[in-house]
C-alpha cells in the first residue's frame, strides 16, 4: 500500500486529502491497483469528482504504470 497527503501547509487546508493505492494479487498472476480518496466531508469529496477528480486519478495511475515499467 501506498498513502500519500495532498494538500497545502497551511491547517485547514480545505482541499487537503488522503490518496490509498493498493495491490491485490489475483489468483492467475495479475494485479489489481486501487485508487482511493478520502475527504474530510462527503461535499468536499462531492467537489472533488466535479472538478475532475476521477480524470486526474486516472493520471496518476498512467504515470504511475509508466515509472514502474522504466524501472523494469
């Protein structure tokens, strides 16, 4: 697993959040990567997946994919 902050310095950031990626080994050798988001509230997670929140998950999936894979 791996947990990362975002977020500003500055407390109570209001667009401070918690990113989850897990690894699940599946039976047939493949993994499963998950992308989690938690927010301090469901609004704030509500903005969030409106202001592209999902997009950029998928890019940080990308990029991660792509470090992984230079690093053999």
């Amino acid at each position: 697993m791996i947990e990362v902050d975002h977020g500003s310095d500055r407390d109570e950031d209001p667009s401070a959040h918690r990113m989850l990626l897990t690894f699940d080994e599946q039976a047939n050798g493949k993994t499963i990567v998950t992308l989690r988001q938690m927010h301090s509230t469901k609004a704030r997670r509500d903005e969030a997946i409106g202001s592209a929140a999902v997009e950029y998950g998928a890019q940080t999936l990308a990029n991660f994919a792509r470090h992984v894979q230079a690093r053999g």
